[in-house]
C-alpha cells in the first residue's frame, strides 16, 4: 500500500457525552483542506495573510451578529489552520454545535 493512499484518522478530543452548546468558552481549530497553505504565507517570522484568511477574519469577527448566544475571543490566522476561542453564554439559548450545524461557504457568505 502506497504511503498516499493510507487513510489517517486521527483520535478525537471530544468528550464522548459532553454537551457542547452549552455555556462555556471553546477552542476552535480549523485545518485547510489537506494542509495546503491556503491562508498566507510566513515571511521574515511574520504572517502575510492572503485574500482567504482576510475574509476568515472577516467572518469571525461576524459570528457573534449571526449566533447572539456566541461572543468571539481572540483568533490567529495561520499559512494552513487557524485557532479561535467563542464563548457561548445565554444558558436558556441553545445553538447547533458540530460539523452537522455547518453550511457551505456560499450560504454563510450571504
């Protein structure tokens, strides 16, 4: 078996019966599609950030107006992943969580 044809999996962090809309604050990591360096690139130790990552800050910075129970922390936009911490508050406002609440990009850019 070729080494690109292996399918890695990688161990889940999730707590198998926690539940994540609830109140708390969250980390959040989102890697580009195979790693590939979609965002910016790092010149001199510094992030040049491209088109792509300009409009993921964009959109981050947009959540809370989206999902009102969500408040957004700091963000870090890297080459090929970025990180970002929300903070979910209102205990009686419940938002969908996972890859399953999730739209295609055209739909959230509306």
């Amino acid at each position: 078996m070729k080494k690109d044809s292996v399918i890695r999996r990688r161990r889940s962090l999730r707590l198998k019966d926690y539940d994540y809309s609830q109140e708390g604050a969250y980390l959040v990591t989102i890697c580009a599609y195979t790693r590939h360096c979609l965002f910016g690139e790092i010149v001199n130790g510094i992030m040049i950030p491209n088109e792509i990552a300009k409009m993921i800050d964009k959109w981050w910075d947009k959540l809370s107006q989206k999902f009102p129970p969500v408040e957004i922390d700091y963000c870090v936009i890297m080459p090929n992943h970025f990180h970002g911490i929300i903070v979910i508050g209102e205990k009686d406002a419940k938002i969908e969580v996972g890859a399953r609440a999730g739209a295609p990009l055209h739909e959230i850019i509306q």
